[in-house]
C-alpha cells in the first residue's frame, strides 16, 4: 500500500467486500471491461475529436508505455492540473494502469497550492495544459519546479517548449505487459476543500472511487444512452465520478467535454451533443437559469441537472423544470467521500427544499453537538460519517487527522445539518472557517496568514459575507500598519504570492479595532454584522 494512506480496520473491509461495494477491480481494469463490451461507442468528445471506447483503451495504454519509459512506476505521485479537455481521460487511465497516482490541482489553482502540493505529495512529475483561457501554465511550472525539486518531469498537453509533450509520450507502442495494481491500494488524491491552511489530500481507492463512480451513475439514471456534458472543472469530484465521466463511462454513455463554464459554450454543445446530463454549482445554475430564457439553442436534450458544492435555494430549484425542461437532482457532497442526492423519484417537496440522502446503505451518519453526543431527530448538529467510499484519515496529515476524525473512525465533516424522518439532509451551515464562495471553498486561515504577511497590515479577519449570486462572498477586515492597503494593492500583493483568484478578498474594511467573543476570539459573526448594518 502506498505509504501515508490510512487503511479502513479489517473488520470493515470484510463487511464492504461482502457487501459487494468493492469487487476488486481497478479502475484500469474496468475502463479494460468498458471497451471490450462496447469498442465502437463513443466515450469522450472534446471539440471535434472523438474517441470510442476501444480508442480511450488503447490511448491508455500508448501512454502508461510513454509515462512508463521517462521512469514512471507504481506508488510514484503525478500532479495534473489540467482545464477540461479529452486528454485528461486516457492520461488518468494510463497512470491508473501504471499504478501511478494523479493528484488533481484546479486550474485554478497557483504558484501557493502548486508548490503545496508537489511538496507535500512529494509528486515525480507534473502534467499540465500549454495555455488556458490566457494563462500560460509552462510559466507557472517553471516557478513550480524551482521550488519543488523533486519534480522530474514537466508533461504537457500541448506545445511543449523545453518540457515534455504528452503527445510524445503516447506516440509509442502499446505493447507495455504491466502487473495489475491492488484493487485496495490508493488510486488517486482528490484535494479537500481546505479548512485549516492549504489543502488536504484524499486518497481514493480504486475500489472505494469504482463504487463511487457506480452507484453514483445508478442514482442519477445514466445509461448508454448518457451524454454527460462536463461543465465543473474535471479535477473536482463531482464532475469527475458523482457520477461524472467516470460514472458515464461505466453506464456506457459518452462524456462530453466543455471548455468553460459560460452558457454561451455549454448551451451550443447541448445542442449540438445531444446532451442528456450535466453537474452545476448553484451560481452557475442561476445565470443558466438567466441565460436560458433568452437563448436559442435547443436545451431540449437535457433530462437531468445536478446542482451541488453549495446550498441551492429552493427559488431556484423551482424554476429547474419549467426554465430548463428537466428534472433536478440536489448533490450534497464531499471529496472526502459521503454522497447524498435526492432520487430521481422523490417527491417534489424533498427535491426542492433538501439536499438528499446518502448513496451507500452502509454510510453510517450521525449528527451531533460540540462533545460529539448525537442530537435529538430533527435538530441540527454537526455530520459525521464513516463508510465504504468516506477516507479515514488524509494522506500525509497524521497530525491534522488527529483532530479530523473521531476515535471510531469518523470523519468530522464540519456541516451543520438537520435531518428529515425521510433520512433526507439539509445542510444549514458549517462550523469551520470555510467561506463557500458559490461552490468554491475559501480557506479562510491561508488566506489571513497571507494578507498578514503585508507590511501595511496589522491583523486581519476575513468573514464570509451573504451574497445573492455566490451565496457568500468573502471580506477582509484590515487593522491597518500606517497607511491602510486599497483593495487592489492587497489582492495585487496575493497574487504576485502566486494565490488562485477565487480565495481574493471581494472586498476590504479598514477597522481600528477587532471585536472580541468573550473567550477573546475575534467576533466572526459581529464582524459580519457590521458591514450588514
Ligand atoms: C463538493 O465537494 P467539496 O469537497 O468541494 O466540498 C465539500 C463541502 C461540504 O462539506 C459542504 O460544506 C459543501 O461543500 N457542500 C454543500 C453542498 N454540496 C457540498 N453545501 C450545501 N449544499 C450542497 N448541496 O462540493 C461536492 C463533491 C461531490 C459532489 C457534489 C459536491
């Protein structure tokens, strides 16, 4: 197994296999299975390139031959960061089949999360796209490697430069015979959303993330009929297997991918695609909603929308049906693991006003107080889970992971939900400093540690603030150092740290003093209070 990864108890183990959650196959095996049942479908469009699935197999293995001869093996860390194109399927399932394991940075991510990450996965190598919606990643990764030495390749998809072109690497002979990885062993890191300071990595199985990817599709109806548009970023779980191109691809449907997020590009692949189903985070859902009403593209493709990463409000949920002429599916989930929809036969009620119940049978949830003792039914407290496809512990945090996770295994989500005789959830809100920026999780303690490293700040608070669109929006309030900072010298200074554009500050207040809680923490919620009044 590979080293840091904290395996579930054997007693647990048993009861998933039993239970048939895990079948011990990995993930490159199943794409193996795919292709054999079905070589001539089409499995993945990007633009106008198409590959069938007998194209996606054998793309797979030109390019673990390739990754296998600049000296990648088993248990090596690769960091893909990669925007969504066609390219990231068959590299995932090359390094699957090498045993290798992706670590999956956003593309927006930078210099910060970049170098984070290399170090902390300790990654062999790093693929990334040339350019993407005008940002030239080689650069990037230049600054990356200086700070990461343990980067031995640079990949990328596109034009090269001094690095290595991943077409270079695929161009070779499939003829690679390649020992079968362990079904149990960690198949890839998926990176948390980020409560205290940097991201956490997740490692996923290929059991675990084969029945995520599974019952998932199971859930939302896919069948060979799907055409998943790929709408959220690929390296996000959700887009990814909930059910997501991996989902699709074991239904036997075809995963579509799509460059940016913009109604403008999606709604002319839905029609041109035949496009039956697609993942959102709710801002995205509402300018979808807007978008909708006047476009003329045919939408009439669509069955399912999913919408997931922040709470929906039911106004908008309402308006899914008659705007857009599909159902909706409300996703409440984690790349920890825990996966919750409403069912596609649910009551209208529970679709609209919940956030769903869990996937797995065997996800065991309980809801508690701040001494970790369950509250009474109908009450909100904080979810805690453990289960077949929940992490029992982060990759490399065996510090962190003392506070993450209860003696018996739980995982200590940081939610605060309440939950329906019907097992339905919906989620009220959180207790750690997160800011859920429209899906995007905002640590808030990496990005105060950052702003407090600017010679005009004295001390720094950063709330999250309601927001119509994005449901909240972030704040900075500044104690100033002599001259306070503007908001554009501030978010100048971060990201010349090399930190992603969504964690900026939207928005800065000068205070001369903190409010204080009675125990002398800064007042989070007064803070709040102040700009609303
Ligand atoms: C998804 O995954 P992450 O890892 O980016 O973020 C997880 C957190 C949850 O703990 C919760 O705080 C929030 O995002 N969240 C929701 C939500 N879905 C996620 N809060 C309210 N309502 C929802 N529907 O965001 C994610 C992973 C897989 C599928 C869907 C979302």
């Amino acid at each position: 197994m590979l080293p840091g990864f904290v395996e579930w108890p054997g007693d647990l183990a048993a009861r998933y296999r039993e239970r048939g959650y895990w079948r011990g196959r990995t993930l490159g095996a199943s794409l193996r299975a795919w292709a054999k049942e079905r070589p001539d479908a089409e499995a993945v469009v990007d633009g106008n390139r198409r590959w069938t699935y007998a194209e996606l197999d054998a793309h797979a293995d030109r390019s673990a031959a390739g990754l296998h001869g600049i000296g990648l093996a088993r248990g090596d860390r690769v960091l893909v960061q990669l925007p969504n194109v066609g390219e990231f399927l068959p590299l995932c399932f090359a390094l699957f089949r090498l045993g290798a394991v992706p670590v999956l940075a956003l593309p927006a991510h930078r210099e910060t999360e970049l170098v984070h990450l290399a170090r902390l996965s300790g990654a062999a190598a790093y693929v990334i796209a040339d350019t993407h919606l005008g940002f030239d990643y080689r650069a990037l990764a230049r600054t990356v490697r200086a700070q990461a030495p343990g980067l031995r390749h640079v990949v990328v998809v596109g034009e090269a430069e001094e690095f290595t072109a991943l077409s270079e690497l695929d161009g070779g002979e499939a003829g690679l015979d390649l020992p079968e990885p362990d079904p149990a062993d960690v198949a890839l890191l998926l990176l948390s959303g980020g409560t205290t300071g940097l991201p956490k990595l997740i490692p996923r199985t290929h059991d675990d993330y084969a029945y995520n990817a599974r019952a998932s599709s199971e859930v939302a109806g896919l069948s060979a009929g799907s055409r998943y548009l790929v709408v959220l970023p690929i390296a996000h779980n959700f887009p990814l297997a909930c059910p997501g191109a991996f989902g699709t691809l074991h239904a036997g449907g075809t995963v579509v991918f799509c460059p940016t997020p913009s109604p403008e590009d999606a709604f002319a692949r839905i029609e041109r695609e035949r496009i039956t189903v697609t993942a959102l985070v709710p801002p995205l859902a509402l300018l979808w909603l807007e978008a909708a009403e006047w476009t003329a593209d045919d939408l009439s493709s669509l069955e399912l929308l999913q919408v997931g990463g922040s709470r929906l409000k039911a106004e908008a949920a309402a308006r899914v049906r008659p705007v857009l002429g599909c159902r909706l599916q409300q996703v409440y989930g984690m790349a920890e693991g825990l996966l919750n929809f409403t069912r596609l036969d649910d009551p209208e009620e529970l679709v609209l006003d919940t956030q769903g119940r869990p996937l797995a049978e065997d996800d065991e949830v309980r809801l508690v107080d701040g001494d970790d003792i369950e509250v009474a039914p109908g009450e909100v407290g904080e979810l805690q889970v453990r289960g077949p496809y929940t992490l029992r512990g982060y990759y490399r945090a065996e510090e962190h992971n003392r506070g993450a996770f209860t003696a018996d295994g739980f995982y200590r989500s940081g939610d605060l939900v309440r939950r329906l005789p019907s097992g339905h959830l919906v989620v009220e809100g959180r207790v750690k400093d997160v800011i859920n920026r429209g899906g995007e999780k905002v640590p808030v303690e990496e990005v105060e540690n950052l702003v407090l490293g600017h010679p005009s700040v004295h001390d720094v608070a950063i709330v999250g603030l309601p927001d119509e669109a994005l449901g909240e929006r972030s704040c900075a309030f500044v104690i100033a150092r002599g001259t306070p900072p503007t908001r554009a010298e501030l978010t100048g200074y971060l990201t010349d740290l090399g930190l992603a554009a969504f964690k900026l500050p939207d928005r800065i207040e000068v205070l001369d003093v903190f409010p204080r809680t009675g125990l002398g923490k800064v007042d989070k919620r007064a803070l709040a209070a102040l700009v609303s009044r």
